[in-house]
C-alpha cells in the first residue's frame, strides 16, 4: 500500500494589519482512495465510514452526502477537461479522531496510469460549515508546483474577499510541505504552512502518532477560535460574511 502519515508542524504567520503567531504540532494522512478498504481491514482502530478511535468519512470531503469520493473527482476532472481514465487519487487530510474533524485544508493529488501528477484540488472549509475547491490542471510534472488564484471563499473573518492565494506545494515523497501566501494589494498579509516527514500507513505507526497528538482535531478547532480570540483583542476589525456558499469547486488557470 501506498497511503502514508505525515508527522509535522503547521505555523500561521500574520504581517497585516498586526503580526500574529502561532504554530503547533500535527499528524496528516495522505490516503490513496483505492486503498481504503484495506486499511479498514487491516488496521483494527481504524474504520472505514464507521466510527473507530480514527476513521475517515467520505461525507467529510467532496460533494458531503457520502457519496463516492473516487467519482466526485473523476467528475470534477471530466468536467475540466482533465483525463481521469486510469487515475489514481490520494487525499492529504486529518482523520477523524473519536468521530470528529476539522479540515481547513485537504489537497487531492491526482496521478496518471504512469503515476505522473496531473492535477491538484485545494480543498478549503470554514466554521461555517461551507466549503470551496480550487482546482488545478498540473502541465509539467516536478517535485514542486506553485498556484494562483484570487480568494473566492470567506475563510477567516479578519480578513477580507479582495485578496489573492500563491499555493506552493512539494509532490508527496518522504516529506510534505503545503504553503500558503495570502496578498492584498500587492502586499503579504498572511503565511500559512503544513509540513511533515513520511511514515507508513500501518497499525504501529498510526498508533504512535495518536499517542503524540490524543486530541488533535479538537485541538484544532479550540485553537483556530482561540487564535481569533486573540486577533479581536489586538483590536483586528471583524469582517462580516456576505455569500452563502455550502459547496463549490472553480476551476483555476
């Protein structure tokens, strides 16, 4: 099997209006889809679309409802003229931990019958319980790839729609690294970035990696509203939603 953890940091760096900082310690599995059953087999804590002391949902990423996964790519790529024939997909995300998660940010990688990458999906959320996909044709194949697109989703509520996103983002190998630059008016105004360093996806490991980070989707939750806690008594303006978006995708050049 090819689906892996990785054991890393995520850092938040905050330049505008005022600087803001925080980092903490986190563990991410990147799950090829195809494998899914099989870790539900053979990985006793972990399930499959039932709860376990970590799982994975399909209902937590895609279209929502549960449905496949698998064809919600396929359809998404078909849709943007991106081949999905013979593709192999695989999902960078938090598991469920007691049930619960939170993902501010899942990337897909989608790979070719010669396992070269073709396209990349951000996947973004917020605590609205909203969330939106930009997707990505890749043209060459590297080891890293960089994005960009204008922000079409309300995330934080400290910072305004006008911005732009530059995705920068390593091809998964033995490690991962996710960075995210946030402009407004040609000036930097957030830095956002997950690493991590390759495990393989199997019973011992994953253990280990619970037994660091017990409970780590709460963490994350509690964190992301402490953090704004804190940015409200910095006296940062709050910025309030203006669109109702439950579930769209864009496709980026």
């Amino acid at each position: 099997m090819t689906s892996s953890i990785y054991n890393g940091t995520v850092i938040h760096k905050r330049f505008k209006p005022k600087n803001h900082f925080f980092k903490y310690n986190v563990f991410s599995l990147l799950i090829d889809l195809s494998e899914l059953d099989r870790l539900d087999k053979n990985i006793k804590f972990f399930s499959f679309n039932k709860f376990n002391l970590i799982s994975f949902f399909e209902k937590d990423h895609g279209s929502r409802d549960g449905t496949s996964l698998t064809l919600w790519v396929k359809k998404n790529l078909d849709e943007n003229k991106i081949s999905s024939k013979n593709i192999r997909i695989k999902l960078l995300c938090y598991p469920r931990i007691f049930g619960y998660v939170f993902n501010p940010l899942s990337v897909f990688f989608i790979y070719d019958i010669k396992d070269k990458l073709i396209s990349i999906l951000y996947e973004v959320k917020n605590t609205f319980g909203e969330q939106h996909t930009y997707i990505f044709k890749v043209k060459d194949d590297s080891k890293l790839f960089q994005h960009n697109c204008p922000k079409k989703f309300h995330v934080s509520p400290f910072i305004e729609m006008n911005c732009n996103y530059f995705f920068k983002i390593l091809k998964p190998s033995e490690k991962i690294s996710v960075i995210i630059d946030q402009y407004q008016s040609n000036e930097k105004i957030l830095y956002a970035s997950q690493d991590g360093i390759r495990k393989d996806l199997n019973s011992r490991e994953l253990l280990k990696s619970y037994i660091k980070h017990p409970l780590m989707t709460f963490k994350i939750i509690s964190a992301i509203h402490f953090e704004a806690f804190k940015l409200w008594t910095k006296g940062i303006k709050f910025i309030k939603k203006k669109l109702k978006i439950k579930n769209n995708t864009t496709f980026e050049r």
